[in-house]
C-alpha cells in the first residue's frame, strides 16, 4: 500500500515490538545516512530497533554518530515484527534472501521502485531518501531529530545531490540543508570525512580504471572499466572506486558515461550516468536494474564483450530516441 507522509509518519509513530532497519548491499551515502538517521531517530522515540546491512560499511562514514550500532550479517536469523527498508527500489537490492518480518515497509526515491512490501512511500522526484526522511521524521517529532539524526541525514543528502549539482537539487533540498545546519551540522567535517581522507591506493586504482577509457556511439558514450585484477594490484577497496564514473561522464559531448565493474569471473555490476538526454533507468531497467533518471545500474552475468555489445545497442536505441524527441 502506497502511503504519503503524512500516513506514513503515522505509521512508523504507532509501530510496536522490534523493529529492523536495513538497506542495500554496497551501501552508499543515502543508504547509510537514511538507514542510520532512522535507527537514530527511533531510538530517541525509544523503539525498540535494530540496524543490519548485508554489506561492510564503507571507511568514510565511520565518523557517523551510532555507526558502531550497524551489524553486518549474511543473513538475518532473528524474527521482527517490522523492517524498515531504506533507499530500496526492489527486493534483491536489500542483498537478504528473506527477511523475517511480520510487516514491511520502504522508503526510496527511485524511479523504477516496484512495491514489494506492505507499505512504500516512494517520491521520485525528490533529491535522496534522507531528504524525504527528514520531512517524514519532521512530522512524527520535530525535537527528536538532533545531531546524530541530521548528521547521517545531511550526509545522504550531499552524495546523492553530488554536494548540491546534480538536477535532482530542489529549493527545498537547500531549505532542509539549511535546516540541518541549523541544528549543528558542519558541513565541512562532513565533506572532508568522505572525500578529504583518500587512500594512495584509491588514486592507484583510479589510474588503472582510467587507462582503460574508450568511447563507443560517436564519442557520445564513454566507458571505463574495472577488473578484479587492479583491485589485488592495489589493495584497494572495491568502494573506493566510488565516484570514478565522474571522469568519464564530465568529458565534453559524452552523453553517457558506464562503469563497467568486474565482481566475479563473469559476472559484472554495470554504473550508468546521463548528462540529461537519455533516461539511463529505463536502460538499466531493460537488464533488470534500476536507479534514476541520471544515474542507474544493474547486474548481469556473462562475458565483458557480449554485455557491452548488447548494453551499446541498447544506448544507440535510447540516443536514437532522445535525439529525436528533442528535435521533434
Ligand atoms: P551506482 O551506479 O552508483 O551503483 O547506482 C546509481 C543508481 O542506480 C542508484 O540509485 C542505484 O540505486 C541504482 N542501481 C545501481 N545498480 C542497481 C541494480 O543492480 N539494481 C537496481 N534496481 N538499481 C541499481
Ligand atoms: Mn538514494
């Protein structure tokens, strides 16, 4: 069931017994702020909850006020009586085969979110899930949200807004970051935890991942790859090659940029960003992902070559379209 903020603060204010709080597997900003502003935000209305991720929590957000609160689990054994999942548009994004919950709920902002849970508000225009968070959380009690409820959510709204550029920044997303700032946020010590504490590997890893730039569909796509190799070459975290993707999306007549990531032999994550013209969600959502308009992905086992290949001749189909309906 679709519910708005309103019934959706209702709901969350009225729930009882254990309550969990998760999100999806490789968390990023928004995923941990989201997740952990809520497990922060719940424990002032003294719920009784708990915070599993399938994933490892990336370095950079160890400065995050109850971090150490987050379990990391395979699987999750014990039964709750709620989930409450973050920043998830479909299932398989949560990484758990099953989750043991009586009842569940999600809130995401994605474009292709396809309801899998009792209850979902999902706002797609909005910048992040902690954007939409906040105003959930303003509605069940303003004076509970403190610095370690705005501190995780400011953080998601800075990475998903790409520190407040990307299209998806609205007036209100700076009236809610002003808000935040209000209530003790420092946005420096925010900005240089994630991107000020870079390891030399990262920097080694992103000179491997760009040597293997190249362009397909007239210069208009640019794709860089990354094979597990440069990863023992380098010593460097898979999450470190967050934000690479940039590179080749910030070349001059690139329309779209893909990040092609090796997990296992054969089988690849795929990283999708538009400069505006192509919906690259409706792309990733034909291979089984999803995302956003700008920025989507998905998974896909086979060969390097046969993906490539057929995510190409899906991008011409998508440029061919998008160059038409701006001319037409
Ligand atoms: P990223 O490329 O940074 O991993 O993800 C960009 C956006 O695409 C995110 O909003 C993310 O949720 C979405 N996305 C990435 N990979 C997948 C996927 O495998 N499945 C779905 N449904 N969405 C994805
Ligand atoms: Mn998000």
């Amino acid at each position: 069931m679709k519910l708005n903020r309103k019934e959706m603060a209702e709901l969350i204010k009225n729930m009882s017994g254990k309550i969990l709080i998760t999100t999806h597997k490789n968390p990023d900003g928004d995923a941990v702020g989201s997740s952990l502003g809520w497990f922060n935000f719940l424990k002032k209305l003294r719920k009784e909850v708990k915070i599993i991720y399938r994933d490892r929590i990336p370095f950079f957000f160890d400065f995050l006020p109850g971090i150490e609160n987050v379990e990391v689990s395979e699987e999750i054994k014990e039964q709750f009586d709620w989930v409450i999942i973050t920043d998830v548009s479909d299932p398989e994004r949560t990484g758990f085969s099953e989750i043991p919950a009586e009842r569940s709920v999600v809130i995401d902002h994605h474009i292709t979110a396809e309801p899998f849970t009792d209850y979902a508000i999902v706002e797609p225009e909005i910048s992040s899930t902690c954007e939409l968070s906040y105003h959930i959380m303003k509605l069940i009690d303003e004076s509970l949200i403190d610095l370690s409820v705005a501190t995780p959510v400011y953080t998601g709204i800075m990475t998903d807004t790409g520190g407040f550029n990307y299209s998806n920044t609205s007036p209100e997303t700076h009236v809610v970051a002003a808000e935040l700032l209000k209530i003790g946020v420092d946005p420096y010590k925010v900005y240089t935890n994630i991107f000020e504490r870079n390891r030399i590997n990262k920097l080694k890893l992103l000179e491997l991942v760009l040597k293997t730039l190249a362009f397909e569909l007239k210069e208009k796509v640019a794709h860089i790859t990354l094979f597990r190799k440069f990863l023992e070459e380098t010593e460097a975290y898979p999450e470190e090659a967050e934000g690479f993707i940039n590179y080749p999306r910030s070349i001059a007549g690139v329309e779209v940029a893909v990040f092609f990531k090796e997990i296992e032999e054969n089988h690849w994550k795929v990283s999708m960003r538009s400069k505006g013209r192509v919906i690259v969600a409706e792309v990733a959502k034909a291979f089984g992902g999803g995302g956003h308009k700008m920025a989507a992905g998905f998974e896909k086992e086979g060969n390097l070559e046969e993906i490539k290949k057929e995510l190409f001749k899906a991008l011409e189909e998508a440029l061919e379209k998008a160059y038409y309906e701006s001319y037409s």
